[in-house]
C-alpha cells in the first residue's frame, strides 16, 4: 500500500475516534491500517487503538477480549503479554 494513503487511514482513525467520536467508523479505519500497512508498529499501534476503541467508546467487550487477546499473542515481550492478558481478564468483567 502507498505510504500516503497508510497515513491517511490513520489520521482518518484518529480523528473519528478521538475527535468525531464515529466509533463505528473508526473500527473500519483501525482495521484498514492493520490489513494493509507494512509497519510493524503501525499495526501494533491500530491493534491497540481498536481494543481501546471497542472498551471505552462502544463497550463491546467480546471484541475486547478478542482485540487484546490478538496484542498477546503477538509480542514477544513478557511484561507486554501480561498486560495484555490482563485487559483480557478485565474486559469478562
């Protein structure tokens, strides 16, 4: 994918979540940005973002549990795996 277009789907993110508050929307540009940036850390940011997304803005925990659950299996850090094992934990209750 184009670099230009990578960062406009996460300007576009940032700004329905952050901003306009279009969760709905926002879940459609985080997902982008996980499916087609190259960026390692980009994916891993959007994957972040969409799990706080689903738990702050549309309080959909199944997806929180998923969202995270994906963040744990993905890092090689322990301290990082823990954490996210936790909003895991956090997001049944």
């Amino acid at each position: 994918s184009h670099p230009i277009a990578i960062e406009a789907m996460k300007e576009a993110a940032r700004i329905t979540f952050l901003e306009i508050k279009d969760y709905v929307r926002a879940v459609r540009y985080y997902k982008l940005v996980i499916q087609y940036s190259p960026s390692e850390q980009d994916r891993m940011e959007a994957q972040q973002q969409l799990a706080s997304l689903y738990f702050e803005g549309l309080q959909d925990y199944a997806n929180v549990a998923i969202e995270y659950s994906k963040l744990a299996s993905s890092t090689s850090i322990e301290s990082e795996r823990a954490s996210h094992k936790l909003s895991v934990a956090r997001s049944y209750y």
